[in-house]
C-alpha cells in the first residue's frame, strides 16, 4: 500500500470512528497558501501550476494527511451564489482577497422565468449574462485540475472534498441578497419558494450524480453558510433547508462517497437533526462558532468532527496555544472520530510555525497516551 491509500484509509477509519495510527490533519487554506509561498493573489487565481505546487509545498512541509481541494477559482464563488466576485488585479489590488459583492443581483420576478425554461437554461443564462460569465471564466481552472490531482496522487495526498453541493437555499440568498431573499421571498412568498427549490433540487440530484460518476469523486462538500441557525431559524431550517442536506447526503451514500458537512457559524440549534443520518458515515466540518464539545455530546462518539482550531489563534496565538488548543480539543472528542484542521480555512495570515504546531500537535497525541 502505497503513502496515497495509506492516508486514504486512515480518513476513512477517522469517518468510521475506528482506532488509526494518528489523528488524520486535513486543512483548507487557499489564500494561506497563496500567502505563505510569497505568491500575489492575482497569480494564485490564474496561474494553477503554480498555485497547485505552492498548495503541496505548505501540506507536505506541515505533513498533512489530505487536503479539501487541490486548486480553487474564485469564480466559482459567483456560480454558487448567483452573484459577481470582485478579484485582485480587477476589481481589486493584485495582493487583495477575493470578495463576493453583497448585492440584489437577481430580482423576484426572475423566479417566473426559471418556472417557464427550467432551472439549468436559466442558471446559464443568468451566469454569463449577470456574473461576468463565469463558466467561461473558469475554463483554465477546469483545464488544469486534472493534472493537478495528479501531482497530488504522486505525492501522496488525497483529496477528499472534490466539488461542492449547493442547496437552493444558497444560491437564491446570494443571487438576491440576504435582506431580499429574507424578507421578499421566504416571508411573503413561501409556497412560490418551495416550487422554486423543489426545481433546483431535482436538477441538481441528477447534475450531482452525473459528476460524481464523471469525476470519480472521493468526496464533497455540503455547503452551510447563510443558511446557518444564526441567521434562519430552526423551523426555517427544517422547512427550506434540511431537505436539500438530506438528499445529497442520500446522493452521497447512494454513491459511495465521502459527505463532509461544511457547516460555518453557530450550528448549535439544529445539531440535533444531524442524529437523523446514519452514525459513521459523514463528517462534520465545523468552525470554532459551533460548541464542538456541545457536538460531540449530542451526536455521540459515533460520528467523525473536523475541526475547529480558531482562526484568531492561529494570527495571533503561539505555537504552544495552538498545540495545546489541539491536545485539549482531542482529550474532550477523540481521539477517535476526529479529524484536525482549522475552522474553516486556515486564514490568509495566519502563521506557518502555527500551522506547523497544529498538525504536530495532532500527529503526536497518540504518541503522549
């Protein structure tokens, strides 16, 4: 078995709560990557080798076990929330972070026309015509993913996030804005919102289905950002939400792939419904907003956490607050079950020797018990 299966099923032992060799490390940190390697943002988001071999420089360096992605577009941060991105070397400075503009994007009556040519002809038309025609736009990045995952399979490294779900949810929040989508469309307009997702929905199982077999995806992302309890309520969750996670869940099982719950923010209201999945089968990627702790507790042992090493700690703590965040973490959840990253991304400032002491931290628990 070679160093690419070994870390493969040391991540799925971790998914199924069973005993592994050392607490799998797993980080997400594309703008970390771009900064660490001393390389401008402008050249990250366009010149992909590059930015593919600076990605696996920082993960061998730090000896990660996987990675969430291999490369990233911030065009793909319009196709998923209907909106413009503003990029460094555009709209932005070269070394600027890339940033979705908050905008009204999509208006209500547009609903209508998605009723009348269907969810795929319209999201095509919408995204070329209002979101400066990103599936042109990310043409490079698809061109050059493929070799991408190849320098990562030689080195080792397994990706085990190949491509994001979105749910209806998200796309219409972005493409409308929160206040919009909020108050126009769910509070006013619920039934209309149900046709509308229940559309979107039905496509997007089938598009689903048709890339994972055409990608031979390990696995994927199931997205929660706006659609997070600190901004809807738990019955609105149960309503417009949760039955998009279930289905791709399912999709996933269905599959034979990998479903990671990428959940920011505070989740703590609704982690009751993830009791409603079946144990050892999914993980759940949280950031340091959710009460890991309050997680485990109401999940049980049972189910695989990634997380939540705050970003905060990682700018500004020390090595030794990092490793002993880490150590504590790991005492109160795992050690088994548990995968170590950041919540969320690693951030764009955050410090290497931190990052370092992250993974060593994780990589060494086993050794101290």
């Amino acid at each position: 078995m070679g160093k690419y299966e070994e870390n493969l099923e040391r991540i799925r032992k971790a998914v199924r709560c069973e005993e592994v060799d050392r607490i799998p490390v797993v980080p997400c940190g594309n703008a970390y990557y771009a900064r660490v390697s001393h390389m401008q943002m402008k050249e990250y988001i366009t010149d992909f080798d590059k930015a593919c071999d600076a990605n696996l420089e920082e993960l061998k360096r730090i000896d990660a076990d996987a990675t969430q992605n291999v490369i990233f577009s911030p065009y793909l941060l319009g196709t998923q929330w209907l909106s413009k991105t503003a990029l460094p070397g555009k709209e932005l400075d070269d070394n600027a972070m890339w940033q979705i503009v908050e905008s009204e994007n999509m208006k209500f009556e547009e609903y209508e026309d998605i009723k009348k040519i269907g969810w795929d002809a319209w999201q095509k038309k919408f995204i070329a015509e209002r979101c400066d025609n990103n599936w042109e736009n990310l043409a490079p990045f698809f061109e050059a993913n493929p070799r991408s995952y190849q320098k990562f399979h030689e080195a080792g490294i397994p990706c085990i996030c190949d491509f994001l779900m979105i749910t209806p949810f998200e796309y219409f929040c972005g493409g409308r804005s929160l206040e919009a989508f909020f108050m126009d469309d769910l509070m006013e307009e619920p039934e209309l919102m149900h046709e509308i997702f229940d559309m979107v929905l039905e496509h997007n199982l089938k598009a689903y289905r048709q890339q994972i077999a055409d990608t031979h995806a390990t696995g994927v992302w199931i997205g929660g950002w706006r659609s997070g309890p600190e901004l809807v309520s738990p019955a609105m969750f149960e309503e417009f939400v949760w039955p998009s996670f279930k289905a791709y869940y399912q999709l996933c099982l269905d599959t034979g792939v990998l479903p990671l719950f990428h959940l920011d923010s505070s989740w703590d209201l609704v982690l009751e419904k993830f009791k409603e999945l079946e144990e050892k089968t999914y993980v759940l990627a949280l950031d340091s907003k959710t009460d890991i702790r309050k997680a485990r507790k109401v999940l049980g042992k049972n189910v695989c956490i990634l997380g939540d090493v705050p970003c905060e700690l990682m700018t500004y703590g020390t090595p030794e607050e990092v490793a002993d965040y880490v150590t504590r973490l790991l005492d109160d959840i795992g050690p088994w079950g548990v995968i170590i990253a950041t919540g969320c991304d690693i951030p764009s400032d955050a410090k290497p020797e931190n990052v370092e002491a992250m993974s060593r931290a994780a990589h060494e628990y086993l050794k101290k018990s």
